[in-house]
C-alpha cells in the first residue's frame, strides 16, 4: 500500500494522478539576490571513482537560475558539471577559482569538507 491516502492512480476524468501531486507538491520557488545568500563549498569524491568534485550548497534559486549558474561556473573553469537535486556539481580540485567568481557575482562563500 502506498503512504497516500488515495490509492488512485488513474481516473477518466483527470489522467494521471501522480502527475498532478507532484505538481502542487513544489511550489515555485523564487531566487533570492546573491547579496542575501551564503553558498556552502564542499569537497567531495565518493562513489566517484576517487575524481574530486565541488559541491555547492545552500542555494535559493529557481531551477533555471541555478541551470545558470551551473554554466557560467563551468565555464570560468573549463570542466564540466551538473545540477542534481539542487546542489550544484563542478568536476575537479577548483575552489579557489569557483570561489573567486561567487565573490564576483556578490555571493557570500563558506568553505567546508576538507
């Protein structure tokens, strides 16, 4: 038994249920300015085959604006990267230069993990 109280899946009427409760359950969220936002960098490399990644936490943006910033940081550092669950993944040992261009944009920069 699922943990919903209705356990319809699928009516005539609406299609899909599921799809429509994941669509209220996330409300739009709206980015705060960078000035009001302190981002967390963390080091990290496991399940990775033992290659080093950077991870940015504690972001309040929208999914397209952390899609953004994913890309102007990739950029600044010539490495790939992505955006899962709404932390930010950068490849490789560069936190000084990710570091650099958050302070640019007017982020507050915390360093953690190592």
């Amino acid at each position: 038994m699922t943990r919903d109280h209705n356990p319809i899946v699928w009516s005539s009427e609406d299609g899909d249920l599921r799809k429509n409760e994941q669509k209220t359950s996330h409300p739009a969220a709206r980015s705060l300015p960078p000035q009001q936002q302190t981002v967390y960098l963390h080091r990290d490399s496991k399940n990775r085959g033992g290659k080093g990644v950077i991870l940015l936490k504690g972001l309040v943006l929208t999914e397209s604006d952390m899609s953004n910033l994913a890309k102007t940081l990739k950029q600044a550092c010539g490495t790939g990267g992505t955006v899962k669950d709404g932390v930010i993944e950068i490849q490789g040992e560069q936190r000084e230069k990710i570091a650099a261009v958050l302070i640019k944009l007017g982020y507050k920069i915390k360093m953690a993990g190592g």
